[in-house]
C-alpha cells in the first residue's frame, strides 16, 4: 500500500508549481502548452494514466483494476453516465499520489505547469501555498463535443463498441457531470473556475489563466 501524502510536508515542495484542472475538452492542453512555451515553463501532462498502470495495484486503485477488467461495452455501453462517473479512477482520485510523485521528481529551480482533469478541486487544495495557484476550466457540453470533433476524437472510443451512437451519448454525458462536479466542488472550496465556451479564442483564454494564475502574459 502506498502511504499518503502529507501536505504539511508537500506543500512548501510544491510552492513552485502552478495546476490547470478542469473538464475534458476544455483547452487544458492547448492553454498549458501555449503558456509554457511562452513562459518557459516546465510542463507535466497528467491526462493518460498508461504511464501509471505499472505502478498501480488493486489495493489502492481498485476502480483502475476493475476499469481494465472491463470490455468496451461494459466500460461504454451496458451502464448509466452516473455510474461511469462513480467508478471511473481518474474522476475518483486514484492515482493522484502517482501524478504528485512525478511532479516531485522535476527540476524545482524552475516554475512547474501541471494539467490535467485528473486535478481534482479537493486534491490539489490541501497542496497550495496559495489558492491564486490553480484554476480549473469548465467547458460548456457544446464546446467540448465541438473540440473533440476538431481533434478526430469524437469517435475514438465510441466506434470501438457495438453501439457507437450510445456510447458517445453516454462519454459526453459523463463528461458533463464531471464538468458539473468540478465546478461545484472548486466554488466550495473557493477556487478559481473559467467557463470555457466557443466566445472564448485560445488566445484569450490562455491570458485568463495567466492571469488566474498570476503569470504574466504576452
């Protein structure tokens, strides 16, 4: 079992870090990367859990364990949006020792840009030198249907299944109750939240955050 992770401890380590949460197709990626590379950040990317599978068990991510035990239909298919939110690791918090781990193992002398919707509001909280430190983007469920459409995701998962047209129904109405749940658990906690919706160009965006953030922007 791996022991938890002790904020008293971590987050004077974590002082120089910076985290972009939020719903699934909000721009994360894209803002993250602008402003990295504008900024001379260091970015980490937390939105794939491959790259943890090997460093997880059963124990502490039974939800990962149960999820990879699955077949598309029953991850997609045979179950209601609430129930995938409810047993889906990444929304759950499993793995976010693994995410903070990784952070650690960075160079601290320079800033860090953390993103990813595996940053839960709760989470992260407890790890902040200051609120100012993170902002969370909640996509509007047109804009996010609009942006994986443009990347050729739209479909990824969904045709994978034997019925398509359901599991995408079900994929963006999960989506959009994480969306829902993110926003509400960040108000409670009295953090920073950008709706993000098609008024909105990456450009202006990127400077909401920067700004959210206290980065300066170009």
């Amino acid at each position: 079992m791996r022991p938890p992770l002790d904020p008293r401890v971590l987050r004077p380590r974590l002082a120089h870090v910076r985290w972009i949460g939020g719903g699934s197709g909000a721009g994360k990626s894209t803002v993250a990367s602008r402003l990295a590379a504008e900024l001379g950040l260091q970015l980490h990317s937390c939105e794939t859990f491959t790259a943890h599978v090997s460093r997880s068990n059963p124990v502490d991510d039974p939800l990962l364990h149960a999820f990879l035990a699955m077949d598309m239909d029953q991850r997609w298919v045979h179950r209601t949006p609430r129930a995938m939110l409810g047993t889906f690791h990444g929304f759950q918090g499993e793995g976010f020792d693994l995410i903070v781990e990784d952070v650690l193992a960075l160079p601290a002398d320079q800033p860090v840009l953390v993103e990813g919707f595996r940053l839960l509001p709760r989470l992260v909280r407890p790890l902040l030198s200051a609120p100012s430190h993170a902002v969370w983007l909640i996509p509007t469920p047109q804009f996010r249907r609009a942006a994986f459409a443009s990347r050729g995701s739209l479909w990824a998962i969904a045709r994978r299944t034997s019925d398509p047209e359901r599991a995408l129904a079900n994929l963006l109405a999960r989506d959009e109750l994480f969306s829902n749940e993110v926003a509400a658990e960040a108000a409670a906690l009295q953090l920073t939240t950008i709706d993000v919706s098609s008024d909105l160009t990456v450009e202006e965006l990127a400077a909401r955050v920067a700004g959210c953030l206290g980065l300066p922007s170009r």
